[in-house]
C-alpha cells in the first residue's frame, strides 16, 4: 500500500437483511502488493494464484466479521477487476482462482454469481482486486459495521 495513505472506509459493512459487503482487497505475493499487468509483467497462473490468496485473505476478513466462518451461509457474489495487459482477455481465469477456493471451503454454499473484468488500471497498480458479499446467519458480530478495525488501519483495500 501507498506509503502514508489512510484508507477511508470500512473493510466490511452489513446491509439490511443478512448479506455482509466486504471492501476489494489487492492481490499481494510475499506480503507486498503484486504489482503489473497480466499477460506481461504478471502471469495468468500467477494471477490465479494470487485470486485464490486473495479468496483466503477475504476469508479472514469474513471470520473477523462474523467471529465464526461458520456463520456463512453461502458466497453470493464476487467482482474480480484484473490488471491487464492490452489484449488480455481472460479474466474469469483469473478469477477461478477464488471461485475454486469458496467451494473447496463451503461445498455448494461456495457456488456463487461472480462479474469478473480486466481494468486499464487498479489501485496502485495491483494486478488483481476482488470484493465479495457473502450471506451470514444467527447474531451479528460487535463489529457488524466494520467498528473496531480502524479505517486508518491498512486493510489492503483499493480506495
């Protein structure tokens, strides 16, 4: 992430209803952004690679969310933006990568309707960005609004 950026939104929000929204998270290897296009300077199994470490980190974020993944119901939608490279044209692709992961995690609850595009850019020149709404049951966490993770803390956000 930028150095000095403040992100200025929550990692999660609830809606009405029990769907939770969570904000995109960038692709990252090594614990440092994953920066290029794909199809150059990133490959597609890198790519996908990195989609699916993106899925486990969204995982996590679910489970401070929810304090228990078992309180996910199902996976309703991804959107997977990708970094491409001119001409590059298989993001959904890249996109298996979380998509395999969510029904490996939650069988047919991982199954879900998913927009997956490539971008001229992403936040500070990620290769991947994947936001998620997932539908969870029983009571909501204490952090139900993204209360208590800071919006100054660094989430791996885009915006």
């Amino acid at each position: 992430m930028a150095q000095g950026y403040k992100p200025a939104f929550a990692p999660y929000a609830l809606s009405s209803g029990d769907l939770i929204h969570l904000s995109g998270r960038l692709a990252k290897k090594d614990g440092a952004l994953l920066i290029g296009k794909v199809g150059a300077e990133v490959s597609l199994d890198g790519a996908k690679t990195a989609a699916r470490d993106i899925a486990i980190e969204l995982l996590g974020v679910l489970k401070q969310a929810t304090g228990d993944l078992d309180r996910v119901s199902r996976i309703v939608r991804l959107f997977v933006m990708v970094n491409g490279a001119p001409g590059f044209n298989e993001p959904h692709r890249v996109a298996d990568g979380a998509s395999e992961l969510f029904v490996e995690v939650f069988g047919a609850g991982g199954a879900h309707a998913r927009s997956a595009m490539v971008a001229a850019e992403l936040p500070f020149g990620a290769a991947v960005e994947i936001d998620l709404v997932a539908e969870i049951c029983g009571e909501a966490s204490d952090r139900s609004a993204g209360v208590g993770a800071s919006a100054a803390e660094p989430q791996g956000g885009s915006q």
